[in-house]
C-alpha cells in the first residue's frame, strides 16, 4: 500500500514525473533558510525577497528550479498542475491506485482536493473518514466544505457513522459532546462511551496566575502517580500512593498557543519532572534544525542516527527533537531530508520516551493519554481573539479546537483557567464537572528539631 500525507504523496509523483518542471529525481526540498537564500539570488532587500516567497513569484521559482529544488507549496501545485494537463496520466494513476481512503477529510483544502479529485474516477472508490465537528484548520486554507458536500461529489456514497466511542469516559464524552453541541456541525450528534474508565468527573480549576496553574498541573500530576520523588512526599505535596498504574507518558498538558508553555517548562523542571515538547509548527522551522539538514549527507555504511549526532554538536535540543525521526529512518537519508522538508514538529513526538508531553492543541490532533489537562481555557485565549476580528466562524473553530483537546482524555480530564482573563465561554456548556480552587500545599506540622534545622 502506499501510506502518505498529500505533500509526501507529492514527492512521490514529482520524483518520478518532475522532468516536465526541469526537476531530477533527485531534487530537494528547499527549507524555509534555504528558500530566503533563493529569493535574496534574485532580489537583494530581505523583504522583498521574503515577499516574493509569500507570493511564489516566478523569478523566485524559477531560482529554485536551476537549483533543482521546490518548496514546501510545490509539493501539491505541481503535481496538480501535472495532472491537470494530462488525461494520459491520470489514468494511469488511477489505474495503479484503484482504491483511496483519505483520513481526516475534513482538514483538505481546496488544492489538495482537486488532486484528489484527479486521482479518483468520478464515480467513487474513494472512502472519506473524518468529523467536521473536528474541523481545526481553517487557518491554514483548510474547508471542512468540501466533507459536507461529499455526498453531493459522490451520489452513490454510503454513510456509516461511527458512534461508539471506545477511548474516553463517560464523564469526558458527556462533557465533550456539550461543549461542542452550539456549534456542532453534526445534526443529531450521537457518542456513546463504551470504554469502562471509571467515573470521575471532569475538573474544573480557577488559578490565581499562569505560575500557579503550571504548579497545579506539577503538584496533581505527582498526585496521581503517587510521588514521582521522595522530596513530594516530604514536602506534603503528596500524601497516598499511585494506585492507578500510570507513568509520565500518561499524561498529556494542553495549550493554545506555544508561548504557555514556559510556566510549565519552569513548573515541571522544578518539580524533576521529565517532559516532551512539541508543536504542530514545520520542523524545519525550529532552531538548529536547518543547519543540521544542511550538514547531515549520505555516508557509506553510516545511519541517519550516527551522522546527526556527529553534527549536532553542543545543541543538544535540536539532536533531542531529531533523534526519533534520524532513528526510523535507519540508512534512508534521502527520506530523513524529504520527512524534515514536509514534516512538523509533532512528527517527532516519541511515544515510547516514558515523558510527560507538552502539546499545542494542534499537535495533539490524533493522540490519546489517560490523564490530559487543558491550561488557559480563559476568553481571548481560548477562543484566541484577534484584535477587530469578530468573524463567528473563527470563534467555531475555536470552539471544534476544545473539542479535539477535550476528546484526548481517557480517564482523567482537567481544565484550567488563571485570573486576568474572564473563563473561557465555552465552558459555559459544560453542565456537570468538579469545581477545583487553588489550595496550598499541605504543610507538615513543624517540630522542634526541625525549627532547629
């Protein structure tokens, strides 16, 4: 079977038909460092060059040609633009890929759904998963329209609708199912919880700052585990031992935007936790990982592994983020350079590393953890709010975002707003949780000796 996102889909149709762009089978990726050195070839002012980028001028693309490369764009344009202009080769994709199933249809946008269109006969063998009411990506051109109008596209569809929920509570698929019920792009939205995951209620917490919520998140985790530290128990900041069986990689911190993370990074670092930190943004994008790629080349009877290890050098963040993806690709570097090229930095999120892990609610999209918390459910947070942005579609979407985090929860499910922002108003749906305040921690009752001390 062939298994691939639409830009890696790409790569596969442009490594073997890219002659028609001047491509050799062999082309790079261009990242985003490399892209600006193309654009500044032909224009000198930066801006100007990272204005030609945005508006993939043809002198930039032309640049990126004779260097025998294409950017991240190019990987669907260019195939579509291919199949577009020959009948002959649709049919022979067609005839190679007879069957299609395309997962999470609600998130195509409307390029990657004419080449879909291209790649299957107008009469079907196309299987469409996915669930608009878990619609996040609207900023990025997604439309969930073109799921709602499937049945229009293709007549003689059948619709199976999946209503058994095998992953999360009760409490969670209840309190789910009310937050997205104002929004919901479903009529008669039906979800039945049938994994038995005990009965507790989802939490609600009110923190008096940013710090005190991560000190939360810190201080219920090492709860739930029983003590991840001598120190916990002694400090009063545990007092039973874990009886539910969990480990770090058991639990999952969610947030709207990448910036929330720093009072957990400090929380948890202070509190000895370990923790994995991904967000759904380009890896390329991240520090260290474009010089890396540039310098990580095929080596006779070397891995992937050995080679970014020897080039890291003294960056151990950028080596931690890369190990996993360098690990899979054994030898392979040319899919190593193609997944860095197409792939975010979730990609590399490790689900064996027994890590607590700190995700955007983007990059949550797909995982499960027995134990999730969500931190600044406040308005203007989430539903993050532009200034003179009052579109109602964008505050749905928003809306669909809690919704995806919220679904992540086995177990155990907690969501948490600090002082300085009014709550969130789409907690306004939920109609049964557990109001949690922001106690102190229990203080051990001081004796003589340890006055001394």
């Amino acid at each position: 079977m062939t298994v691939a996102t639409f830009h890696s889909l790409g790569v596969l149709i442009l490594r073997e038909h890219g002659g028609a762009f001047g491509l050799s089978p062999s082309f790079g990726v261009a990242d985003p460092e490399r892209q600006l050195a193309v654009a500044s070839s032909v224009v000198a002012d930066e801006k100007e060059a990272r204005a030609l980028i945005a508006a993939g001028d043809d002198r930039y693309k032309k640049a990126l040609r004779d260097q025998d490369l294409v950017d991240f764009d190019d990987l669907v344009t260019l195939p579509l633009s291919l199949l577009e202009g020959s009948p002959s080769l649709v049919d022979a994709y067609r005839a190679r890929w007879r069957w299609v199933s395309v997962d999470e249809y609600q998130d195509v946008d409307e390029r990657q759904y004419r080449l879909l269109r291209l790649l299957v006969p107008p009469d079907g063998n196309l299987t469409a998963i996915g669930d608009p009411d878990q619609a996040i990506y609207r900023f990025r051109g997604a439309d969930v329209g073109f799921f709602l109008r499937f049945r229009e596209d293709f007549p003689g569809a059948r619709t199976v609708r999946l209503t058994r929920n095998y992953r999360s509570s009760a409490a969670v698929v209840t309190g789910a199912l009310e937050v997205i019920a104002p929004s919901s792009l479903v009529p008669g939205r039906e979800l039945r919880p049938m994994a038995d995951h005990g009965d507790a209620p989802i939490g609600v917490h009110h923190a008096s700052s940013e710090a005190a919520e991560a000190a939360f998140v810190a201080r219920t985790i090492e709860q739930v585990l029983g003590g991840a530290s001598f120190h916990a128990f002694d400090s009063g900041r545990v007092v039973g031992d874990g009886t539910q069986g969990l480990g770090f990689s058991d639990f999952a911190v969610l947030y709207r935007t990448d910036r929330q993370s720093r009072a957990l990074v400090e929380a948890l670092t202070q509190s000895g936790l370990p923790f994995q930190k991904r967000s759904h943004d380009r890896l390329a994008d991240r520090p260290g990982v474009a010089r890396i790629a540039h310098e990580v080349k095929y080596a006779a009877g070397a891995t992937v592994l050995e080679r970014v290890r020897a080039v890291a050098g003294d960056d151990h963040t950028a080596y931690e983020l890369l190990k996993p993806l360098a690990a899979s690709c054994g030898s392979d570097f040319e899919r190593f350079h193609t997944a860095l090229a197409v792939g975010v930095e979730v990609d590399t999120w490790d689900p064996r590393a027994d890590r607590i892990s700190l995700l955007t609610l983007h990059a949550s999209k797909g995982l499960e953890f027995p134990v999730v918390f969500i931190v600044g459910c406040s308005d203007g947070v989430l539903p993050l709010r532009w200034p003179g942005d009052d579109d109602p579609a964008a505050v749905d979407e928003e809306r669909r975002l809690l919704f995806v985090g919220m679904t992540r929860a086995q177990r155990h499910l907690y969501l948490s707003h600090p002082t300085g922002r009014p709550r969130s108003p789409f907690l306004a749906a939920l109609k049964s949780y557990e109001q949690l305040g922001d106690p102190q921690p229990r203080r051990k009752r001081k004796g003589t000796q340890l006055s001394l001390l």
